[in-house]
C-alpha cells in the first residue's frame, strides 16, 4: 500500500489479476460479439442459457465468476504473498489452457 496525495491509503493491484481481469474481460467480449453475429455458440450450458436469456444475464454471471475469486486473492495476498501469486498464476495457467482446449476441440 502507499499513501496518495491526501494521505489516502492506495492499494496496488497485482499484475497477475490484472492480466486474469484482463483474459476473462476478453474472452466475455470476444464470445458476446461471435455470438452476437452468429459465427458462435456458447459451449458451456450455464453460459448459454444466460446469454440466451440477455447479454445482460451473460456478463453479469461472467463477472461472478472471477471478480470474487480477484477479491479473495488479493485480499490474501496481504496475508500470504507467494500463495497468492501461485494461487493466481495457476488460474491464469487453467483459464487460457482451457479456453485453447476447448475452442480447437470445437472448432477442429
């Protein structure tokens, strides 16, 4: 933490949940926009049934999936710092893992 110009405590967010907000940003917007023009379908079941029910139901589900989990994490991490960095990283690691594996066993 540092202090800002009023002396307000400032917390820094690490690099590592910027870069899993930032993934999971994309993939909720890349999947919104192919769905949207009809050159995608949403392969996860929940998923579909929220994007079908409204775009709307779609991000607000999607950001319940990984805002709570960046909350946690850096929550943690003042706690446990190595933990929470691996903790993280792993999820990055899983997340782009699995998007790669199931697009190209879709699409192949």
């Amino acid at each position: 933490m540092t202090r800002g110009k009023a002396g307000a405590m400032k917390y820094k967010i690490s690099i590592e949940s910027l870069i899993l907000i930032a993934i999971c940003v994309a993939d909720m917007l890349v999947t919104l926009y192919c769905v949207a023009i009809g050159i995608a379908k949403e392969q996860n079941p929940i998923m579909a049934t929220c994007i079908n029910h409204s775009p709307w139901m779609f991000v607000l589900i999607k950001l319940l999936s990984f805002v709570p989990f960046v909350i946690a994490i850096e929550w943690y991490r003042k706690k446990n710092p190595s933990f929470a960095l691996k903790a993280c990283r792993s999820a990055i690691a899983l997340y782009v893992a699995a998007y790669v594996g199931l697009t190209l066993g879709v699409n192949i």
